[in-house]
C-alpha cells in the first residue's frame, strides 16, 4: 500500500514536472515564434520599400540566432533608407532643373511610353495633344500626340542611333511657331538602347530677329548704293568736262551735296539705332521737358513748309525727366518731323502732360494719314508707307525704329492712331518711377 501512495506520488511529481517544462517550453518557443513573425513582417516591408518603421531593440531577441537576424536587418534597413533618400534627392533635383528649363523635354521609351516630360514640352506642343491637361505619363506618345512630322523623326533616331536636329512649323491659332527639335537615344549601361529624348526650343523669336537681320543688311546696302552710284556718276560726268559748264557743274555738285547729306543722316542714325539696341547709354541728367519742345519747334520752324505750322501746346509745366538730353531731343525732334513731312497742309501739334506718375508726350498731324494694315510694321527699320515720298523728303527709314528703341530704353510705350486723310496721332508714355 505505502509502495503504491510512493509510485503515485512519483508519477505525479513527474507528470508536474513534464507540464512544467511544456509551459517554459510553450512560452518560450511562444516568443520566440513572435520575434521571428515579427521580423519576418519587418522583412515584407522593407521588400515592399517602407524603411522608416523601427525593429525591435537587439537585446530583446531571445536566441542569438533572432539577435543576428534582427542587427543583419537594422544595418540592411539603414543602408536601404540612406540609398532611398539619395535617390529621391537626385531625382528632385533632376526634376527640378528640367521643369525649370525654358527647353521642353520628354523622354520616350523603345515601346512608345511616355517616361519623363516637363510643362515647358506640353506648351510648345499643346496645338498637337489631343486631350491637353491630362497626366500623360506612361501613356502612348503615339496616341495622345497628332504629329506624324514628329513621330517620323522620333522614329529616324531610333534606326540612325545618333543626335538628330530639325525645325519644325508648327501652326498655333493664328501664330506661327517655330520649334527646334533636337532627339538623341537613351541606353543602358549595357549600352542597351530603351528609349529617345527630345529636347525643344522655340526659336521663333530667333529666326525673326535673324529675318530682321539679313533684312537690315539688304536695305542698309540698298540705301547706301543709291546716292552712292548717284555721286559716283555725277563725279564721272563733271571729270568728263562737265566741270567747265558753270551751269551744269553747280547743279551736279548740288545734288552730290544734297545726296552726301542723306549719306551723312543715314550713317548717323544708324550709329544712334545701334547704340540704343546694345544698351549704350551716356550721361544722365535731369531735363527740362519743355526746354527740349522749344528747341524742336524753333528748329522745324526754320525748315517748315510754309503751308504747315508746329504748335507747342502744354497748359501747365511738367516735372522734368532723368534721361539722356540727346535722346529725348531724338525723340521728339524724330515724331515731329515725320509729322511735317507727311502733311501738305495743317498743323502739327506737339502737347505735352504729367499722367499718373507717366510723362506723355502726344504728336498729332492733320496730314495724308496712315492705312490700317500698315500700322503694325510701322517701326520696323527702313519700312515705309510711302517709299517714294520718304525718300523725296530725305527720310532714312529708321526715324521711328529709333523712336521705339529710345522709348524702350526707358521703359515706356508709345502707340498710334491714324485715319487716311485726316492724320495721325502719336502717343509716348515714359514713367517718372525710373527717375527714383
């Protein structure tokens, strides 16, 4: 009986002992199931990119298996998060000079997807989207892009594989634009090609100001070779014995006098033109408005027609200007005078204001008018209304185009109005902020 209470007891103690250590056993192995769920949960997020969730403290892991584990992961998650920041750095900053360029730009992978473009890139080709303001990224070019000129030349950099320039016409509303389009394939560091870059500008602007160029040399060789050939010839004739006719040797010398004096203005506004577009500005002072006005009108007077009068017409004083004296005597002396010579007869009224903070200067003539379609060009260099009766009045063709760039340089406007047959008025408006 005692033998029996003695096993019983044991297998008891032993059967205690077996649920003791299970327990110890169940909860260690518990948290040890924990920390390796909970660092293979850790692991999925940073397979999944999220770097910034911080992992259980090392001295937590209960094996020195997990403890490994567990520092193997931080260092990895460390490194992982400092790569991600660099990258996201270089990436804003790539992003943001090339939305900062004026140069449109858009890259284009092998399969037609759009990767990368800017705002500059959509408003160059915006006439050309067929759904403008929707995000194109990863879209087809070929399908949102109706420009068959532009897909044939993304095409021919593809197969040629080089940097490729072309100019494009592109029709914008009523405006013309031009683009220059430049493509160069993208490769791989396996030298692997999967994509083209287009990079454009717009070079309208450009090829006017060339236009213009190429325009001025033409008409300034043309001015310049007519009173020359006319000097030449009438040298010719007076060294042909001419010169011994009183008559005909003063008349001829007359006109080489008259045709050396448009020579003379030619060259000289052209020196002040050229002057005035590279910036070229002389001593400052500040100018006595009406002083200049005076001066212009006593010198019109002098060479006036007898039929046409210069009027001054200013009811009080103006505060005076901060500019060039030369340049403002140019200013007037220009608009006045093409008042008188394009009026028979009538008078040329010169006024004179202060206007919120705006000198204004106002130059109306009761003369022969301007036609509206010639209003645009009017200040454009060497173009005339009336090419026979500027020439007959010893005009250059560059008085306005000097007026315009004087009234630019002080950062005004000027406007006109005119209506054949009864005259034109010329409106300068020059601000009084510059001389603060």
């Amino acid at each position: 009986m005692g033998e029996g209470i003695e096993f019983g007891l044991i297998c008891l103690f032993l059967l205690i002992i077996v649920c003791g250590a299970f327990v110890v056993f169940y909860k260690h192995h518990r948290k040890v199931i924990d920390t390796i769920e909970q660092l293979t949960n850790r692991a999925e997020e940073i397979a999944e990119g999220t770097y910034d969730n911080v992992i259980l403290p090392e001295g937590t892991m209960k094996t020195m298996e997990t403890r490994h584990l567990a520092k193997a992961l931080n260092k990895m998650t460390k490194r992982l998060r400092i790569e991600r920041e660099r990258v996201e750095r270089r990436k804003e900053q790539l992003g943001s000079i090339l939305s900062s360029m004026n140069s449109g730009v858009m890259v284009i992978e092998s399969n037609g997807k759009i990767l990368y473009y800017n705002e500059p890139f959509l408003t160059l080709f915006h006439s050309r989207i067929r759904s403008f303001g929707e995000d194109l990224l990863h879209k087809s070019f070929y399908k949102y892009f109706k420009s068959d000129e532009l897909s044939d030349f993304i095409y021919q950099v593809e197969e040629e594989e080089k940097l490729l320039r072309k100019e494009f016409l592109l029709e914008d509303g009523n405006q013309n634009k031009i683009l220059m389009v430049k493509g160069t394939p993208l490769y791989k560091k396996s030298r692997k090609k999967y994509g083209t870059i287009l990079v454009v500008e717009d070079i309208t602007r450009m090829k006017k100001l060339e236009s213009i160029r190429k325009d001025f040399v033409s008409n300034v060789t043309h001015e310049l070779k007519t009173p020359l050939t006319s000097i030449r010839g009438f040298v010719d004739t007076l060294k042909d014995g001419a010169i011994e006719d009183p008559v005909f040797s003063k008349r001829f010398l007359d006109i080489i006098d008259i045709e050396a004096e448009r020579l003379s203005i030619l060259v000289n506004d052209i020196l002040i033109l050229s002057e005035i577009e590279n910036g070229v500005e002389t001593w400052k002072t500040m100018v006595c408005v009406e002083d200049v006005i005076d001066e212009v009108v006593e010198l019109l007077s002098k060479k006036k027609k007898d039929s046409v009068l210069v009027l001054k017409d200013m009811e009080k004083p103006v505060t005076d200007y901060l500019c060039n004296r030369d340049r403002l005597k140019e200013l007037i002396l220009n608009l006045a005078d093409n008042g008188v010579k394009y009026t028979n007869h009538g008078t040329v009224r010169i006024q004179c204001w202060e206007e919120e903070n705006e000198l204004v200067l106002q130059f109306t003539d009761t003369g022969v008018g301007i036609p509206e379609e010639h209003l645009p060009r009017l200040f454009e260099r060497f173009y005339r209304v009336d090419k026979g009766r500027s020439r007959k009045q010893g005009g250059t063709g560059l008085g306005l185009s000097i007026v315009k760039h004087i009234v630019e340089l002080y950062k005004g406007t000027i406007s006109v109005k005119s209506k054949v047959g009864e005259g034109s008025v010329f409106t300068v408006r020059l601000p009084y902020y510059l001389n603060k």
